[in-house]
C-alpha cells in the first residue's frame, strides 16, 4: 500500500481509537491498524514497534488529555469529577486503555509522566477540600478517584439505573458531591 499521510504516526493512533471503540482493546490487531490508516503491514511495527507500543502512546495521550481537562475544570473536587466521568464517555477508547496497564508498557517515562499530572490534578480539588495531609490525604484522594472512576465505568456500561436520567453532567455533579457534603 502507498503511503499518503502526513502524518502516519497519528493515522495509525486514530485508527487504533477507532477499532477500540467498536471492538475493544482485546481485539486490536497491527494488520487491522495497517488496513484502517490504509499503509503497509509494516508501518505501525516502524512507529511503534508492537501492539503494547500503540497502546502504550493512546494511554499517554490519555491521561494527557485527561489532565488537560481536569485542569480545565479548576481546583473544585465536584467540577474536576464531572471532568472526569465526561472525559471517560466522550474519550472512551482512551478511557479504557489508560486503566489495563498490564497491555501496555506501564513504566514508559511518557506513561509516568502524564499519569502523574492527571493524578494531580484530580486531587487538587480533593486537597482544596480536606486539611488533611499524609496517609488521610492520599486515602481521600483515592476516595475521591474511586468514586469518579466508578461512576464513569457504571456509566459507561449502562449499568446505573435508568431513572437517574440521561444528562451526564447533572447527574456526575450530584454524584461527585457526595463526596464532600454541604459544600
């Protein structure tokens, strides 16, 4: 096949967004990457080496883009939650390979880094809440991680009951906010 792109690295990381999302992680294949950006067999191997290379890249740029929007959403644990849980539905291919590091390289220095400034700026608005410091501050932004990532996955998978209703938004803000009561 005839390379036409200007940019294959990210043909190939759009094309693998694309197959996850309507196959899921398990499912990616190099040979179906190279068909969907439409190049040789060997043009993912060239940039990324093997499947965990791609994923390894789509979770970077996941938790980038998760930090980005987290930052977006202020130093206000509620706003930083919905954040969260809209970033995981309108980011879903992202969303789900960032949290199954046994499929991609976990300690690549892109990985860490990134991670570690979503990590942050989550708990930026957990720490605005709480003045607790050490071990109780890192179990409440764990609390509070869990609670966003919970509710981002149940609603994902069409598992929260249907009465709660269909806007996201309102109802990942009243969820966040039980967090912190009265605030």
């Amino acid at each position: 096949m005839p390379y036409h792109h200007g940019d294959l690295r990210r043909a190939i990381l759009d094309a693998a967004i694309d197959s996850i999302s309507a196959n899921g992680s398990a499912a990616l294949s190099l040979r179906e990457l190279s068909r969907r950006a439409g190049v040789s067999h060997a043009a993912p191997i060239h940039h990324f080496g093997d499947k965990a290379g791609v994923l390894t890249a789509l979770a970077a740029e996941g938790f980038e883009r998760l930090a980005d929007a987290l930052a977006a959403a202020g130093d206000e644990f509620v706003e930083a939650g919905v954040a969260y849980v809209r970033f995981a539905v309108t980011h879903k291919a992202h969303f789900e390979v960032m949290f199954r590091p046994d499929t991609y390289h976990a300690d690549d220095p892109s990985v860490l880094a990134a991670r570690e400034r979503a990590n942050q700026a989550l708990v930026s608005g957990v720490h605005t809440k709480t003045a607790h410091t050490g071990r109780e501050a890192r179990m409440t932004g764990i609390a509070a991680w869990s609670l966003v990532h919970g509710f981002a996955t149940l609603w994902l998978t069409g598992a929260l009951p249907a009465d709660l209703g269909d806007d996201l938004n309102v109802v990942a803000r009243d969820v966040a906010a039980r967090l912190f009561p009265g605030d």
